[in-house]
C-alpha cells in the first residue's frame, strides 16, 4: 500500500465533511499503514465510537476505491508514540503490544513515572518566610531517604511551589545515587495505571512494581478522594515502601486529616511522618521568584517591573510565572527591553482580568464627569460649544469602543442621525491632531473607559 | 449559474479558517506566539465571533500540514457531551480546547481537564485553549484548575478595528463569490451593529438574498433587501 493512499483519503474526507467534523474527529487519527493493512488509532474510547459510527464506512469506501487493492482496516484505541515498544518482548507482532496502550500488553516499567523536570532543584527553589520550613525539610530529606521523616507530606495551596520542591528531592536523590529508582507521579497516573493493570489481570506486576521503587513522589493525593480501590492498593504499597525503609513523599492541597473521601487509616498514616505545610508566598519572596525565572530564562528584569507584576499578583506562582511569560513573549516578539511602561503594555488585558464592557451609558456618564456636565445635557438639544464638544467625544468614544451601529449610537444621543455621528467621529479625529487639550482628554477617557 | 447544488460546496469554501486568511489587526503578537513560540500552553480569550475558533482550527491545518496530530474540540458542542473525550489526549501533538467556558463549574469535566493539563504537560504536549473570558472569570470551581489554566502565556483577543473589519467583510464576501464594494462595505459599518457575530450574520443574509434576487451587491439592492 503506498504510503500517500492514508493522505488521499484524508483529502478527500476534508473536503466531504465539515472543517470541524474533520479537526475533532478525523485529525486525531493516527494512521499506521502496514502492507495492505490499515492500522487507525484513536486516542480514546469516545474518538473510536465516534469513527465506528460516523466514519469508517466512508474510510472504507475511500481506501477500497482504486479498485485493485485490498486494504484492510482496523480501528484501535492507541498511540504509536507515546510508549515505545520494550526491547525484551519479542519483536512486533501482535498489535496490542505495540500500539494498545488502552488495555493490551504490560506497560515496560521503567517508563512508569514522570520524568523528573530538571529545572526544579534546591538551587532554583526561591525561599522565603512562607516556605522555609518545607524546604529545610525536602533538603533533609533528599540528604536522607528513607530516614529522615518518612512519609514527608508536602500540603498547601495550589501553585505554591510543592510539586517544585517534591522534584528538587528526586533530582537530589538521583544526583546522590544515580541508580536510585525514583518515581513521580501524579495521583491520577497511579489510578489509571492500576486500573489498567486489574483489566489486563497484572495486578501483582503492578504490586512489584510500586513496592521496589527507592523513593515513590506522588503529587495531589487528595484525589484518592473516592477511590476506594487505588487507596487500598495505596495502602499496602504505602506500607511495603515504608516497611523497606524507602522514602514516600506526597503532596496534598490541606492537611492530611482534613481530606474528605481519604480512608480513616491512610490519614492517620500521612501524618506519621512529617506533615509541613508552603504558605502563599510574600511580596519580597514574590520578587525573587520572578527574577529567578527571568534568569532561567536569559532576560533581563529589571527590579520595578518584578516588584509591579508580584504587587499585582499575589495568589499563586503560576499566575505570576503566566504574567512574566507573557511579558517574555512580547518582549521577545517585539526586540524590546523590558522596561515599566512595556511591561504594563504587556500586562494590560491580563491585570484587568475582566472583560471590559464598555456601553453607551458608561461613556455618557464617563464623559459627563470629566467635562462637569449633566448627562442629561449630552442628550439635549443644546448647541453651545461647551455642551456639543462632550457630546462629540463621547460620540466617537461611542464609535471606538463599543460595536454598536450609528443610527444606535445617534438615538442614545436624544436620538440624533447617523450622520451626525458620523460628523462628530470625522470631527474628533480632527481636533485630536490639532488641538492638545482634546487629544489629552480623549486619551484619559480611553484610559478610565477601558481599565 | 447558481443552482441549489452547488451551495454546498459554497459553504465548504468559505468554512475554510486558515492562519492566511486571519485577519491579525491586533494580535500581530499572539500570532507570532503561536506559529514561532515555544509555549507549551496558550489561553486565548476574548468576545463572541472574534476569531477563536478560526485560529483554533487553523493551527489544527496547520499541524497537519507538519504531519502532526491534533485535535479540536469545542467544548459547546452536543457531540461532545462527556469528559471522557479527554482521555489520551496527550498522544496527540496538539490540542486546541474552544468554548472551555461550556464545561466551567462542571465537577467531573473540571476534574478531567485538571489531569489533562498535567499529562499534556509531563508529556511536553502542546495546548491551546480559547474561552469567552479570562482564567480567574470563568467561575472554575477546582482552584487546582485554575490555577493551571493560568499558569500559560494568556491573550485577549483584540477585536478588529472599522478599517480591519472592512477588509475581514469584503474577504469573506469574495470567499463566497460575493463582490463586496468598498462603498457597500462602508455602507454596512455605518449603519448596522459592528460586532463580528452580528456581521457574520449579516453577510450571511445578504449572500442568500443577492443569490436568490440573482442581483449584485450594490447599495439600493443592501438598502432595499435590510
């Protein structure tokens, strides 16, 4: 089967069916072609129905279509690219093993965990008041495992630095050991990847598994919450583990005891070790943890503008580390330095952080009261310069800011004709070249309208 | 010329939302971001009709054309009823997530989509989310998903200005095979709603009217026919 015949179909079945049919549904296909068989992966159960249903009869027609050649056509949930084949099975044969990774062969287990990220060590973790206490005892810890607290229970609340700190103590103790098996991963992944193993009856290499690994980071175990298998299972490897003296470190958004859904056994156990908990971080703190990342990242930050963006916001890092990103962008989009005025630029939509309705009636008023006038006068038929000049600008503010139509715009003005608008519009551009003052008063308006 | 079956293929045309048919106005920079940069993550938001989904869908063309998989899926969409639509994403290349605001305040959606955040991201996959209002406005429920829908480099969509919007609705008109002077265009911005939904709708009418009176766009047949 020639390896463009996939391709063709793909391009006829993009000009048959709607652009978002053919984005939602056909384009997550993964297409493995395999002498005359077709092999199409889908990424879940529901992409796969969906293609049943809907498309594979098409698909058929179209790949059958030149005649000659046969080609047969199979549809699975799976990725080829996400986990690679292990190199001790035996050689590509049954498809499951290769490609099903919905429920087939055993996943190979050093691919279990999450690689660590190597950019969150001691060495980039900014300490402050707010974390000290959990970093002194990561640190310990790292020094440690398997002696110093065990479980170390990290909680606080999110986007504080908890799953940076979890990953600075496995890069550690890697960096101590390299041949340490240390594993991360999100609670969910343990759930998921026992649950696949209970499908494919490979429960006791999961049991293996998890209990032989130096050091296990699960990261936001509150949602065990509810799930009472995972946490049985949770339990004994929680127990093995600290048993063989191997280091169990866990995150959670509160207190061990306060988890609703957490069995009464698992919460009194999380807490033998050493619960500790990060607080939101300080203004200074705050600061240094942007001009952190900055560094990580090759710019340069000057000190106001770290101080500008941690005032503004306080939650959580990743909101301030959001903020800067985007200043990085623009800066990097533009060629510019990163100055106060390029970063209040930058930052302009995203610290407003609401969506600026600006109506005719809020211009109206605006406009009254700079100009100390009524509204009522913006709507009279009043014709005197001091009265019919406001009347303009808010016109054209009217114009600029709002989507609203010019008949609109005129009725909200004591019903007055398009073309009225329109001559206030052409009339404002006007005096904003000519004449300072009315630029000036423009460009305030915009600014109190719009922030 | 123009019988009834050839409006089909009509409406497949003009449906075609590529990056080179974006009008930018002023998202020069989000567009660079998101054809140059290397964000893991982008949260795009803005007004109803402002280009989302045209972006969305063309980024998704766009991998295509690199031999990446993606995937598009508004969240709005009746289709798309169950959160399980998330699993296994991150064996794709790219996901683009449009109308998140569907699913905010949704328990097991919000759930689902915390996890694929943080699978997207342990798996270095790229995502792309469009919603009508900014993170911290969209009434999440789960903190630990809000604050992961924060953490990406966030755009408001900026809305065009009279003059793109004049060149956005004579392209789309030309897309259709409508002529769309500069008089008429001009005529429409003065006299009608200027919001990109109400314009979309607009044209959309006057395409069908003119189809059907077989007369071109002028302005007595825009004024006679609104």
């Amino acid at each position: 089967m020639s390896q463009s015949l996939w391709d063709k179909c793909l391009g006829r079945l993009e000009s048959e069916l709607t652009q978002q049919q053919f984005n939602t549904w056909i384009r997550p296909l993964h297409a493995v072609e395999e002498g005359d068989q077709l092999r199409l992966l889908a990424p879940n159960r529901f992409v796969r129905d969906r293609i049943h249903e809907n498309f594979l009869q098409r698909i058929s027609e179209i790949m059958g279509g030149d005649g000659d050649t046969m080609v047969r056509i199979s549809l699975e949930i799976g990725s080829s690219s996400i986990e690679a084949p292990v190199p001790q099975q035996s050689p590509v044969r049954s498809p499951a093993q290769t490609f099903n990774h919905g429920g087939g062969a055993p996943a190979p287990s050093q691919n279990r965990g999450i690689t660590l990220n190597p950019n969150y060590t001691f060495a980039t973790f900014v300490e402050g008041k707010s974390n000290q206490l959990a970093r002194a005892a990561s640190s310990q810890v790292a020094e440690n495992p398997g002696e110093a607290y065990n479980p170390l229970f990290l909680y606080g609340g999110v986007g504080l630095g908890k799953t940076h700190l979890m990953h600075a103590i496995g890069n550690r103790i890697r960096e101590k050991n390299p041949n340490a098996n240390v594993v991360y991963l999100h609670s969910e992944r343990f759930v998921a990847d026992m649950v696949k193993a209970l499908q494919r009856n490979a429960i006791n290499e999961f049991k293996m598994y998890y209990r032989s690994v130096d050091a296990l980071l699960i990261d936001d175990i509150q949602f065990f919450a509810g799930k009472e298998r995972s946490q049985e299972e949770f339990f004994h490897t929680f127990n093995a583990l600290l048993e063989g003296q191997r280091q169990v470190i866990l995150t959670c958004d509160r207190y061990p005891k306060e988890v609703d859904g957490l069995e009464e056994r698992l919460k009194s156990r999380f807490g033998w070790g050493l619960p500790v908990a990060i607080e939101p971080p300080e203004l200074e703190t705050r600061v240094a943890i942007l001009q952190s990342k900055a560094t990580l990242s090759h710019v340069d930050l000057p000190q106001e503008v770290a101080f500008f963006i941690a005032k503004r916001l306080r939650s959580n890092i990743r909101e301030l580390e959001g903020a800067l990103r985007r200043v990085i962008a623009n800066a990097q989009f533009t060629g510019r330095p990163i100055t106060m005025e390029f970063a209040k630029d930058a930052l302009r939509d995203l610290l407003a952080l609401q969506d600026k309705l600006v109506t005719i009636d809020n211009i109206q008023k605006t406009v009254a009261e700079y100009y100390k006038i009524r509204v009522a006068e913006l709507h009279s038929k009043r014709r005197n310069r001091s009265i019919a000049r406001p009347r303009q600008v808010a016109m054209a503010l009217c114009k600029e800011l709002t989507n609203h139509s010019l008949p609109e715009i005129g009725d909200a003005f004591g019903g007055r004709d398009h073309t009225t608008v329109l001559h206030a519009v052409k009339k404002i551009a006007e005096l904003k070249e000519t004449e300072t003052k009315i630029g000036e008063d423009y460009a305030n308006l915009i600014r109190t309208l719009s922030s | 010329m123009a019988s009834l079956q050839q409006l089909p293929l009509a409406l497949q045309l003009r449906d075609s939302a590529l990056l080179e048919n974006f009008i930018i106005g002023g998202n020069e920079n989000l567009l660079y971001n998101l054809c140059n940069g290397s964000e893991q993550y982008i949260y795009l938001w803005g007004e109803q009709a402002c280009g989302k989904s045209h972006l969305l869908q063309a980024l998704c063309h766009r991998a295509g054309i690199h031999g990446l998989t993606s995937a598009y899926l508004p969240l709005g969409h009746a289709e798309l009823n169950e959160p399980d639509i998330l699993d296994g994403l991150e064996s794709l290349d790219l996901i683009c997530l449009d109308e998140l605001e569907h699913i905010a305040g949704d328990p097991d959606w919000e759930v689902a989509l915390f996890h694929l955040i943080n699978r997207l991201r342990d798996a270095g996959k790229r995502l792309v989310i469009a919603a009508r209002h900014a993170p911290g406005k969209l009434g999440i429920g789960l903190p630990d998903l809000e604050s992961r829908l924060n953490w990406g480099v966030i755009y408001q969509l900026a809305t065009l200005g009279d003059a793109d919007k004049l060149i956005f609705l004579q392209e789309r008109a030309a897309q259709r095979g409508l002529q769309l002077g500069n008089d008429v265009a001009e005529f429409l911005l003065k006299r009608y709603p200027r919001d990109m939904a109400s314009l979309f709708e607009l044209l959309d009418r006057l395409d069908k009217a003119s189809l059907a009176a077989q007369r071109k766009l002028t302005i007595p047949f825009v004024r006679e026919f609104l």
